[in-house]
C-alpha cells in the first residue's frame, strides 16, 4: 500500500498519531501529493499585457516563494485612510497590556501589542478597510494569481487583514526566521509607508518554501510538535547568503508563500506601517490533506 493509502486505512486518530511519530510516513505522504497532483505547466491564455504580467508572477510565486508587486495598489486616497487606521491601532495599543488584546470599534478590529517591542497590531474582517482597499484584494488579479499558482479552481478572498504600526527601536535586531505553517497560504503585504533598510523590512529567503532536502525536518516538527515555527540557527545559517531585504514605496505589495523563511527587521529611525492580507483557504491538495489529518493544533 502508498504511504496514503495507508493512512486513510486508518481509524483518524490512529493515522495522525502514527504520523506524528513517523517522519519517513510523514515525507512520503506528502511526497505522493505531489506526485498525484502535479500543476500544469504554465503558459499565458492570450496576447493580453495582464495575461503577459500574470503569468510572470505565477512564475515568480512558483520558483521563489515570493514576488514583489511595484505601485500596483495606487490609490493615494485609500492609503490615507490606512495610515489614519494604523495611528488609530498605535493610540489604542499604547493603551493595552501587551498580553491581553481588546475590540476597538472605531478601527474595526481585534487590537494587541507585542511584548518587548513597541509593535501594535489589528486584525479585521476586510469588511472595515477602505472600500477602495476591500474591492482590490477580492478581486480577479489575486484570484488569477493564487488559482494558477498552485493549480486550483475557487473563489479566493482574504481570510484576515491585519493592520502592522512598528515604532522605531535599537533594543532588538529582528524578528526570528520562521515560516507561518505546513500549509499552502499566501499574505498580500501593502505597504502604506515608504519601506527601507532603517525601518523594519521583510526579510525572506527565496525558494525556501519548497519541500525537499533537510527543509522536510521543519515541516515535520510543526507538524508533530504544537507551536513550533522557529527555524533552527543551522538550517537558517545554509540558507542565508540568499536573503533578500523587501524595501519599497507605499502602495508597493509583497506576495509570498507563507512557508518560506521569513522574517521582519525592526525599525531603526522611523515607523513602519503595512496591511497585510491573508489568503489561507486555498483548495489545494496538502491543505485537504491537513485538513483530514489535522494533528489538532495549527499546521
């Protein structure tokens, strides 16, 4: 029998409980989804320029877990009404104790600040956001994007958006190298301030999101071992001389598979402001998997 069949063999909780303890189970099953499921190679539908931009962004998100998107969100009026919202989110988190998050009604969303870092955060349904804002990211472009990227067929909307205010810091360096899950999900990253070295980039490892060598290991112990996220210091050190920092103007948006290593510098002179959209029910085939072997925390 294949490594899945197997597991649907099995009883459920005996087949994730099995794949917890079993890394050879765990890479061969995940080895044979993407055998069974191998995403159409990709060629443009037409003579179009979108079609000619899309498909090299496909290609993009496909090779190197990430791409950058330059002034493709440029309107100046929406961006406003975001800075606004991410002051908004900084008076309110300078209110909170860093451990307990409240509801603010006047930004629309779950606001927290996190520990050790003047870092305050909302999360929102995209209903709250500038409709201008709402309309852009539910629309056919990230629909294309994503459906031809992992070769699947379904409607796809932000699950999340989550409004970053990063004030200026020398105490800590950055955020530690991790990736978000096991799982297929892609973040939109706006940016709504000018973004450079001084003021807190993403830091992403390209290519990293793929499932192959000792990279296999990370994934398996997110999956076997609750909350774990950090990338060991020596998978991370293999991988560094390929970092690239993500700089760039307002309006700017970074597309990147969330299971690359990735990290967020911490401002040095002045604040960083992004809007982050979260695309994570993607139909794909591990999603489904996860979903039917779902070890009961995160993956």
């Amino acid at each position: 029998m294949s490594a899945l069949e197997t597991l649907y063999a099995m009883d459920r909780a005996q087949a994730v409980a099995t794949l917890r303890g079993n890394y050879t189970l765990f890479c061969e099953a995940l080895d044979e989804i993407a055998a069974n499921n191998p995403v159409a190679p990709l060629a443009p539908r037409d003579d179009t320029p979108r079609e000619a931009v899309l498909t090299q962004v496909v290609e993009l998100l496909r090779r190197d877990g990430m791409v950058i998107l330059r002034g493709l969100f440029n309107d100046a009026e929406a961006l406003d009404q975001l800075r606004i919202k991410a002051q908004q989110i900084k008076a309110s988190g300078e209110k909170l104790d860093p451990s307990v998050g409240a509801y603010d009604a006047t930004v629309g969303g779950q606001i927290w600040s996190r520990p050790l870092v003047t870092h305050y955060r909302a999360g929102m349904n995209p209903d709250y956001l500038p409709p201008a804002l709402n309309a852009f990211l539910a629309g056919g472009l990230f629909g294309d994007i994503l459906t031809r990227t992992f070769g699947i067929t379904q409607e796809v909307k932000p699950t999340l958006v989550v409004v970053d205010n990063m004030q200026p810091t020398t105490e800590y360096e950055m955020q530690w190298w991790h990736q978000d899950f096991v799982r297929d999900q892609i973040k939109a990253m706006i940016l709504i301030d000018p973004v450079t070295s001084e003021n807190g980039p993403m830091k992403i490892v390209p290519g990293t999101h793929r499932f192959e060598g000792q990279r296999r290991l990370i994934d398996f112990s997110m999956y076997s071992e609750e909350g774990f996220g950090d990338i060991p210091y020596h998978y991370y050190n293999k991988a560094k001389p390929n970092t690239v920092e993500l700089t760039g103007e307002p309006g700017d948006v970074i597309l990147f598979n969330t299971r690359t290593f990735h990290a967020v510098g911490r401002p040095r002179s002045y604040q960083r402001q992004t809007l982050t959209a979260y695309f994570a029910d993607l139909d794909t085939p591990l999603n489904k998997f996860l979903r039917d072997f779902n070890p009961g925390h995160q993956v």
